[in-house]
C-alpha cells in the first residue's frame, strides 16, 4: 500500500527527518511511536503533501506510484484520508456539507445522518465544522469526516490525544470500522497510526510498530512489545538503544 524511501523532511530551514524508510502492507495497521517533538507529524503532514513540509529527497510510493510531489487534493483522491491532531475550525461551512463533500460521487447512496448516528454526531451537523466542539467531539468530527472518505489508506495523527475515557472507546470502534477489522482476508484498508502514550493500543489493534527518534526509524517489531520497552525504558532508554 504504502513505500516511504529514504525520506527526508525539512520545515522551513530545519530540517526535521533524515533518510526514513517503512512500508505499510495492504490491509495492515502500522503505529508509529515517539516523543513529542520527534517529528511524528511532520512525517504524516508530509505523507499527505502539504506545501509547509518541503521533502528535500527520497520518495513515497503510493500503491506501486510515486506520489512524492502530488498536491493534497490529488492524494485525497487517490484513497488516502487523514485524521489531524489539532484540525482546524471551518467557519461558515456546515459539518453536514463538509461530511457530503468526502462522500464524494461514487457514493451518493451513502446515508450522512446514519454516519452521523454512528458517533453520536447528529445534533453537530448543522453546526459549523469543529466551532465550539469539545476534544472528543472534534474527533468524532474528524472521523465521521473520514468515514465519508473511506480511504484506502489512513493517516491518524494522536487519536487518543485530548479525548475522555467516554469518547476514547467510540473513537476505537470507529476507527476499527475504518480500517475494516471486521475483515480478515478481504481487508483492503490500510492504517498509519502515530502515538505519544500508546493508549490507542487498548482499542485498536495493530500489526506491527516501529520508533520514530532524532529523525529516524528505530526497534521496529510488534505493538505490544514495543510499548512495553518505551514504558519500562522511556525514550531514553531508545536513544541510548541507538548508541
């Protein structure tokens, strides 16, 4: 699904990631740990091809194509959806209409209000998009807003960052929806997930893990025993790995 090739990322004149690889295979959920301020979300803005995030070399290989300098818009409609840390607050457009845009076309029978039933967003659809929502309730936004997309490769940024232990368990089950865990063989739908604490882990599964520190990829190996490590060790102990 994904190939990301000694990839390289400066923000401005700094430069943030040097020489990253991975790869994400179809149907597989891949979590990315690391500090904060490690560069996790510049890796993601970066998948996504924002301007801001100026790839200096290496490539991203997007189902066998290249990608690197496609525009946000044209990656968008290609299948790959983003869920944003922080996402912005869109004055003057409406939740529903936002949501209908990300429906797109090829799925017009798509029912908004049964999404919006689904994350309890309902009430929210005639408000404007994320004004005035809570933490949880402007992650509810973001995912019924990708839920619409369905897109074939999912980039979430901090999932579990800023919501309460009520929101966090239909954050989870969405965003299994999302990637189609419900599906063994025939899953098709692909995750990148990025986390600070790992506490997305409690509900969501994931296939394998990997450490994003000082720039680079580290102790790559399953979830659970990535975590473990970071929880006994810290992230210092993973930069003294590397020495």
């Amino acid at each position: 699904m994904l190939e990301v090739e000694n990839l390289s990322v400066k923000v401005g004149q700094k430069q943030i990631l040097e020489g990253v690889s991975f790869t994400v295979d179809i149907g597989e959920t891949l979590v990315l740990f690391g500090p904060n301020g490690g560069g996790k979300t510049t890796l993601l803005m970066a998948l996504m091809g924002f301007p801001r995030y100026q790839i200096t070399s290496g490539r991203i290989i997007y189902k066998g194509e290249d990608i690197t300098h496609m525009t946000v818009d044209e990656r968008s409609k290609k299948g790959i959806g983003i869920l944003f840390q922080r996402p912005p607050v869109v004055r003057g457009v409406k939740l529903k209409d936002m949501v209908r845009a990300c429906v797109g076309e090829k799925k017009e029978c798509l029912s908004i209000e049964e999404l919006a039933k689904k994350l309890n967003m309902t009430e929210f659809l005639d408000r404007e998009v994320n004004y005035g929502f809570s933490g949880g309730e402007v992650k509810r936004s973001e995912l019924l807003q990708l839920l619409a997309q369905d897109p074939d490769l999912v980039l979430l940024d901090e999932p579990d960052s800023g919501v309460d232990l009520v929101n966090i368990v239909l954050v989870g089950q969405m965003i299994n929806e999302l990637l189609h865990k419900d599906k063994m063989r025939s899953r098709t739908s692909s995750g990148l997930i990025i986390t600070h604490t790992g506490h997305i882990l409690d509900y969501v599964e994931a296939d394998r893990a990997c450490i994003l520190l000082n720039g680079g990829i580290w102790c790559r190996g399953t979830p659970r025993e990535i975590l473990n490590s970071i929880k006994a060790n810290g992230y210092e102990g993973c930069a003294a790995c590397q020495k």
